[in-house]
C-alpha cells in the first residue's frame, strides 16, 4: 500500500509500506475513505513529538471501511462504515473503565504516534470495538473526520475542562482547527462572549460567522489590552490555549479574571513559564490534557441532528495521493486561507 511516512523532523515521504494484517483478535483492518492533516502532524514533523521514530506512519483521523476483522470483534464485520477515533481504547483496564481512554494500558493515542496511522491507503486498528463507531447510512463521511479527534478534542479538553457555563466570558486563543472545534461547541453553553485571538485574518473572519462575538487580530492589536477593554477591566472567565506556544500561553494567563478557568488544549513542544505567583492568588484553576474522545457518541449525534455543520471546518479536498500538496497548503494555513483538509481516497 501507499502510506505518508515520517523520515525524521522536516522530512516526509509518500511511499510504499506492507498492507497492515490482523495481528491480535481483537484488530480491524480498515480501508480509508477519508482523512486528514492535523496540527499535532505539523508538531511531530518540527521534532516536537520524539516518541515518533522515523519509518511510522503518521494520521490519526479517519473514516473508512473495515475490510478484515480478527475472531474477537464482536461489534464490526467487513463493509461497515466505520468513524476511526484518534484514541484506541480497551475498554477494560484501569483507566478505560474511568472513561480516561487517553491513558488506555493498552492505547490511548497510540496511531500516527507509536504504530501506524491513518495516512495510508489502510490502517490496522488495535481493539476495534471501543476504538471504532459506525456511520449512520446517508451520512456525510467528510464532515465525520473531524469527530476523529478536533471536535471532541476542543469540546473536552477545552470547554469541558474550561467549565464554560451560561453567560461567561470566553476567549479562545488561537483559530486553527481545534480553536474553531472549541468556538463551535462551547455554543452549547451559552456563554455571553466568545472573543477568538489569532494572527490570521481569515481564520478570524471564519470564526465569526462560527459564532464568535468578538475578534482580535494580534497584528494590529494588543490581545491582552483589548481582552481588558471588552470585560471592563475584570478579564475572563475563560481563556482557551489552542496553539501550543510560550506567547498564546502568556496571553491565556495575563487576561483570566480571578476565579476563572484557563484550559490548555495546545501541543506544547517547548517548555512554558508559569505565573504561579500570579496566579494562585487570584484562585485560578489550570487544566490541560489529551482528549478522552467519551463524548464522541453524543458529538456524533449532534452532528447528525444538525446542531453542528461540522462540514464547514473544511476548506480544501484532495485526493489521498496528493498528500504532499495537502501538507503544503496546511502548513501555510495563512496563505492557504486553509482551516481542515480532506484526502480521499
């Protein structure tokens, strides 16, 4: 098969792997119809994520087709439509049983990071039934790659963590993907303000026809003096970290309002200085962490009540063999006007 290989930071290759085959009882082989690029690829492309080894496959979203499944999958056959979570759970151990799949014994994420992913023409998927959800008929499977691991990912380790409530301040930095996964779902809360902070003029532009009620453009303005500005001096409730660097960091803990809640949902692959001494004093809460993916199933049913237009999140479509050119445009994002893309297979 054809796979996106990772060679060693800066260097990636499309080129040709061993069509994966079951190898415990409790695998899928799945054949992928879709999936995409994420932010923590461009992470572990820079270096930032040493525990990938140069050979892996990198991906970890997707939707596909099981093709093979091994004597123990009770829940899946071949021909299903299947959604692939970003997190492989067992379902059984410790940790799985507190719905903290993320620190799965025998997972958590583990694909595109410690066995291959999903940027390939298949995909092996250890303990399939807690690791796959099925795709209702008529769905749009495009739209249903980003429940792989963005929405979940800025509703969980974002908003959940955040503990955003009715009428709260919200400020989201950073409008990539899961800035945007985060904006989306956080409506489900009814804050009062949701201010989105990026560089990126047509991200911003984006995340206000997704709900956003203000926008700072930290090009030609000062996030943290506008922040003050838009909450009277006081701050917010709560300050979104969607990027992954020492500057967005800074900002989420200069403008949260005493009492409130700073969730970290960035990949940080360099160390940030934390403000206690600020901090503590003002009773602030810090929360940071990897998605679980337990609140996929009721994303899912949103997405397919219509609640969210998780489709909108995408803005190029490739097909799967130009994968190349899709690293291109979503690693100049900016350039690119580029938020989600697609490769089809």
């Amino acid at each position: 098969m054809k796979a996106l290989v990772y060679l060693g930071p800066g260097e990636k290759s499309w080129t040709d792997k061993p069509t994966p085959a079951i190898d415990k009882p409790t695998d899928a082989v799945v054949r992928l119809l879709h999936t995409t690029i994420c932010g923590t690829d461009l992470h572990i492309l820079e270096g930032d994520v040493p525990e990938v080894t140069p050979g892996r496959v990198l991906g970890h979203e997707g939707v596909g087709v099981v093709e093979t499944v091994g004597a123990a999958v009770r829940n899946f056959k071949p021909g299903d439509h299947v959604l692939i979570s970003c997190v492989t759970s067992c379902g059984s151990c410790t940790n799985c049983r507190r719905q903290m799949y993320s620190h799965c014994a025998d997972g958590g994420w583990i694909l595109g990071h410690t066995i291959d992913g999903t940027q390939a023409e298949y995909v092996r998927i250890p303990h399939a039934d807690n690791s796959l959800y099925p795709i209702p008929a008529g769905a749009d499977e495009q739209a249903l790659v980003m429940l792989s691991d963005i929405l979940p990912t800025g509703f969980e380790i974002g908003v959940l963590a955040g503990k955003v409530k009715p009428g709260d301040s919200v400020a989201i930095v950073g409008a990539g993907p899961v800035g945007m996964a985060a904006l989306l779902t956080a409506q489900f809360y009814s804050p009062a303000m949701l201010i989105v902070v990026d560089a990126d003029r047509n991200r911003l532009e984006v995340a206000q026809g997704f709900g956003a009620t203000h926008l700072i453009d930290i090009n030609s303005e000062n996030a943290v003096q506008r922040i003050f500005e838009l909450t009277d001096g006081v701050g917010v409730d709560v300050a979104i970290e969607a990027v992954g660097i020492p500057a967005s960091f800074d900002t989420c803990q200069a403008v949260i309002a005493p009492g409130g809640n700073i969730a970290n949902v960035g990949v940080h692959g360099k160390s940030v200085e934390l403000h206690l001494e600020k901090l503590w004093i003002q009773n602030i809460n810090l929360s940071t962490g990897l998605v679980n993916t337990n609140t996929t199933p009721m994303l899912l049913k949103t997405v397919q009540a219509g609640k969210i237009d998780a489709s909108q999140l995408i803005t190029h479509r490739f097909a799967l063999a130009d994968i190349l050119a899709a690293y291109e445009v979503f690693g100049n994002a900016a350039r690119e006007k580029a938020i989600k893309v697609i490769l089809t297979q």
